[in-house]
C-alpha cells in the first residue's frame, strides 16, 4: 500500500490519449476464435435455457436517451455546396442473398478536406444564448434523402449541432459531447483508422440538408475541428415519407398489425438505417432488443454480422421502433413511430454464426419489448416465425418450420452456401421453410423465433437465403443464438448484476491532472462549468451500485489542489481520512474488483515523486512505456480490476 497520497495527476495528456484507444482496442467485436480474453463458456457455467420477454412499465432514463427534436433559431447559411446528379451507372440492384439492402451511395465532397476548408465558408453570428451561431448547405441533388459525414479531431462538447431539410420546422440535435463519445468509442477499438474520427448525421429527409453549428459564450470558432468530406446519398426514403419503402416487399407479405399474437415481439423489432464509414454507402437491416436475465432493461440489439461487423459502422445506427402498419392491410404507417439516433456499442460479433450483439447507445421508446431467447437445442419440425421489414417495409410477420441444422460459410466474401440436414454439432445454421410469408432485402438480421406454449423465444438471426413471393417454399439459413450465446452472449445476458456504467474521464489543462467521474450529471456540470477541464470521453467501464464480488472505489477532494484521489483500498481509505485533513472524503463513487475474472482487466496505478501526484492507466503498453521512461513514476502495480466494455 502506498501512502503518498496528494493529487492523482499526470503529464503525459498526449501519450494518454493514445493509451486510452490501445488499450480498448481488443473490446468490440472479432470473430470467435479471436475472444481469447473471455471466459469459456464451459469454465464460466452460462445458465442457458430460457428467458421471458420483458415490457417494463417505462424506459428508464439514459444520459445518452432520444436526441432531441427541437424548435431554434435558424441562421442563414453563409455557403452551399451542390453536388450534381448522381450517374446513370449508380442504380440500387436487389440485395444478393445474405447481403444487406443497400438504399444509397457515397459522395465525396471535394471542396472540403480539412478543418480550414469549412472554417474559411462559415460565417460567425451571435446567437440568443451568448454563444456564435453559422450554418452550411448541403444539396445532392434528386437524393431521396441524405446524411453528412463529419471527419472530427476536436469538438467543444457543450457544442450543439443541428440537421434539418429545406423548409423544416423541426431539427435534430446533437451535442458535441454525444460526438466526441462515439469517436471515442470508434478509437478505443481501432486507433490508429481515420475513418474511426468520422460520426455519421441522422438522416434527413430530401436532396437538402443544413448543418447548424452552435458553439457556447466564450469558444472560439477555431474550436471547431472537424469537416464533411462526404455524405450518404439516399435513393431510397428510410422513413417512406416520400416514396417507395412502404408497399414494395412482396404481396405475399403478412403485416404484423394482422397478427394480434405476435404484436408484442413486433414491439421489440427495429428496422435499421445504417452507413459505412469507408465508402459513405448506407443500408437496411432489422434487429431485436433482447431481454437479459434479470430484465435489467439494458438495450442489448441483435443483428447479423453480415449487417454490421465494426464499431464504426455501428456508431452510425438508427433505429425505427413501431414502423408497422397502423391497421391490418392499411398500408399506411403507424402514429406510434418512433426513431432513434446514436448508434450502437459493438459487445460482440462472428462470421461463424452471423451474429452482431449490440448495446443501444439511445434509450428506446416507451412500450418496446426486451424479446425473450432459448439456448437450448433446437427440435427440427418446430414451429417457428419472425418479425423483419423485408425492403424496409412495413413490419411483416412470417411463420414456418425448421427442417434442419445446416452448416454454412460463406465462398467468395459475399456469396454463401449451406450444407443442410448435419448433426446439431456440424451445423451452426438453421434451415426454416416458411409456409406464410417470405423474407427479402432489408430482412437480414431479424430473429427467428420458436413458438412454444403461445410465447416466442429468439433461437436465431437471418443469414439469407431463396425465398420470395414466387418461390415461396425456398429455404432460409439462420445463425443459430445458442452457439452464439455460448461463445460469448451469455456474459451479458445471464449477467443478475446491473449494467456496468462509464467512467468518464477529464484532462485538467491547468493542472495536468485528471479527473474521473461515473456521475452523468456531474459530468455535464463539469462540462458546462469549468472550460479549464477537457472532456476526454469514456476511460473505462466498472458498477455503480454495490455487488457480490465487487469492491467499492473511494474518492478525496484535495482542498489544496482541487484535484481528487482515488482508491480501492479501504485500509488506504482510512489511513488518508486519518492522517490528511486536507483530503475531504467523498464516499464510494462505483464499484470494481480486486481480482482478474477472465473478463475484466487490471487498472495500473504509478506516484510520480516529483509532483506528489498518482497516474493511472489500463493499457499494459502505457504502462511498460512509462516505466521505461519516466524513472521519477513509481510503479506500484495493480489499483484493482475495471472493464473495457459494458
């Protein structure tokens, strides 16, 4: 124990900006056979069997919950950039079987291509609330709808921007430190990619798409430190208020508003806008909240890898809850529509089953299901359905059979193809026939439910496969959710604990110390209150209620140096309640462990004895560098035990 105590502190902001990224950079998602950080399923012991879907009486409420629609002050835009009509060559070909459906094309924006580029186009005017308000256009011309891509390096986090189409009246609003989170999220799994820096807009709707920049009293333009460099060209309208989502699936499809038995897991389906970083390109899919053991209400999503396979295109997820029809065969969609922004925190993903498990970064809408789930073997010739938006459609319900096991894999990159009727041992695929109803494009992710005793229960995800309207009786493939959940699902699903919580980190520019809080609202406070604190995203995760394992971390506020120390050590604790009046004791402010558990990883504590100040660090590489370099850093080993993800 060390009892050196003064002020946490640190001198190396740049170096730890780099550790932060590397040291997250194994979390997220990997194939199985790279998930040698977790715990077998054998050595942990999963529960496994079945879980109930769980409706709670109201979401609870998230830091992170629905960005808003918001009424403000327009300014007018002091530059537009118009990109012309797309070629002839640029058409949207039928989704290939096991393929998401792609419903847009990247641009590039050729005018923009630093931080300068936008800077030297903006022009600065006082807004109402003390701050400076600019905004630019943006027209791809005869796009059914667009979002902007924004290639960020820096951003005051009180910073509000703003998206909205010609002639709006309503805007989505995004905070910067919304955006400075899912870059830090993006870095933490791939540091050393630009494309990690880029935070895709919420759609718009039509050809013309404005951004409002709105930055607080007292920051400088120059604080703006991101461009667009391209957008996603829409030509097909995700939300049909235009044109051709709604009635283009095929007419064999069942609306789930006709099937009163399955409008309850319909409540937990998302259908899924997303766009690739890396060509600007966008896409549908559907996915479906899953309910954990202890129906936590933790937005745990579902979808297929070939749908999403990287944090930075899970950053750029949003999600249309409700999106059915508002009556049996009324082709008009339901008042109860609702979409969320935000993307998606990428917990897990494989090609060998197919499988994406995500944690929603927005709180979903009132009245979503969390979806119950089987880990137990299949029994072929079982009834079976599934809830998907085939084309981006209006919720479609079909039902079937399972005929077998099947083993699947994919032959050039795209392509798959399927053995059918292996043992439960070689087949990590379902086979399923329908008898009503098809799937199509803009299916691939959606559930495959067993229905046992008048309850569905997920036993798998959408890979592809032959159906459709005219060929009604061709197989489909699904990633089976039981081999999933015991590679890896289970640590989140059979978790009885709460979900774990971030801790946020700041960089004090005065100090050069650090300052670590799992308190949104303190955070936030922090933020808007002392411009000296740089906010540096999320650091690690660990629990904020107390546990069976876990250990409590102490805070001090050091009345001298405003800067605070942390502890996980409670004979530490009492020692500097004792010995240093100027240390006042705050309490326990989350909860970690004291050992390795297979799943989290150690937190490494150094004294520097010229500053009086501690260091902490969770990259192993950091830490050796430091040693190596700083002879006046004291190692002094493991603090305690936090994790990477949630």
């Amino acid at each position: 124990m060390s009892c050196r105590i003064p002020a946490l502190g640190h001198v190396f902001r740049s170096l730890i900006a780099v550790g932060l990224a590397v040291s997250l950079a194994a979390c997220g998602g990997s194939d199985i056979a790279g998930q040698s950080a977790l715990v077998s399923a054998a050595s942990a012991g999963p529960l496994g069997g079945q879980v109930e879907s769980f409706t709670p009486e109201r979401v609870s409420a998230d830091e992170r919950a629905a960005v808003p629609l918001v009424r403000a002050e327009r300014p007018q835009p002091s530059a537009s950039i118009v990109l012309g009509q797309l070629g002839s060559e640029k058409a949207l070909a039928r989704a290939a079987m096991g393929q998401p459906q792609q419903i847009g094309f990247g641009r590039v924006i050729g005018e923009l291509k630093s931080p300068q580029d936008l800077a030297k186009r903006l022009t600065w005017t006082p807004s109402s609330s003390g701050g400076l308000q600019a905004a630019m256009r943006f027209v791809s011309t005869q796009a059914a709808g667009s979002r902007l891509a924004l290639q960020v390096t820096d951003l005051d986090p009180r910073t509000q921007l703003r998206f909205y189409g010609k002639n709006a009246t309503v805007l989505t609003q995004v905070s910067g430190r919304e955006v400075l989170d899912t870059i830090y999220r993006n870095l933490a799994v791939d540091p050393g990619n630009p494309l990690s820096r880029i935070y895709f807009g919420p759609y718009v709707e039509g050809d013309d798409v404005t951004l409002d920049i709105e930055l607080p009293a007292g920051v400088s333009p120059e604080a703006v430190g991101f461009y667009v460099p391209r957008l996603s060209h829409l030509l097909a309208s995700p939300t049909a208020e235009l044109m051709l989502k709604i009635g283009e699936s095929g007419s064999c499809q069942v609306d789930v508003a006709c099937r009163s038995d399955w409008m309850s897991t319909a409540n937990g389906v998302a259908r899924m806008l997303y766009s690739r970083p890396d060509t600007g390109s966008s896409y549908l899919c559907t996915g479906t909240l899953l309910n954990d053991r202890a129906s936590s209400g933790t937005p745990y999503f579902l979808t297929a890898n070939h749908c999403i396979a990287d944090q930075a295109s899970a950053s750029t997820l949003q999600t249309f809850w409700f999106y059915r029809a508002s009556a049996c065969g009324s082709g008009a969609l339901s008042a109860s529509s609702q979409t969320r922004v935000g993307g998606g925190t990428l917990l897990y993903t494989s090609t060998t089953t197919d499988t994406t498990f995500l944690r929603l970064n927005s709180t979903p809408p009132a009245g979503v299901s969390f979806n119950g789930w089987s880990s137990n073997l299949m029994t072929m010739g079982s009834d079976v359905g599934g809830v998907h938006h085939p084309k981006g459609d209006l919720q479609k319900v079909s039902l079937g059979q399972a005929l077998s096991f099947a083993s699947c894999a994919a032959s050039d990159g795209s392509a798959f193809s399927c053995f059918v009727n292996v043992s439960s041992d070689a087949g990590n695929y379902l086979q399923v026939n329908w008898s009503s109803g098809v799937t199509e494009g803009g299916s691939s992710g959606s559930a495959l439910y067993l229905t046992s005793g008048g309850n569905h229960y997920l036993v798998g995800q959408l890979r592809g496969g032959v159906s459709s309207c005219t060929n009604p009786t061709g197989s489909e493939f699904y990633g089976r959710f039981d081999v999933a959940y015991r590679a890896a699902l289970y640590q989140w699903l059979d978790n009885a604990s709460a979900a774990r919580t971030p801790i946020y980190r700041f960089y004090n520019t005065a100090t050069g110390a650090h300052f670590f809080t799992a308190n949104s609202a303190e955070r936030d406070y922090v933020i808007a209150t002392y411009p000296q604190f740089k906010y540096e995203s999320e650091a690690f995760y660990a629990y904020a209620s107390a546990g069976t394992g876990l250990t409590a971390v102490y805070r001090f506020f050091n009345t001298k140096t405003g800067t605070h120390f942390f502890t996980a050590n409670s004979a530490e604790r009492d020692y500097v309640i004792a010995t240093y009046p100027v240390f006042n004791y705050e309490g326990a402010v989350w909860y970690a462990k004291t050992a390795a558990d297979g799943t989290n990883s150690p937190l490494f504590r150094f004294f520097n004895t010229s500053t009086g100040a501690h260091f902490y660090t969770m990259n192993q590489a950091e830490r050796d560098y430091v040693i190596a370099t700083y002879p006046v850093f004291n190692y002094e080993g493991t603090a305690y035990y936090a994790w990477t993800t949630r």
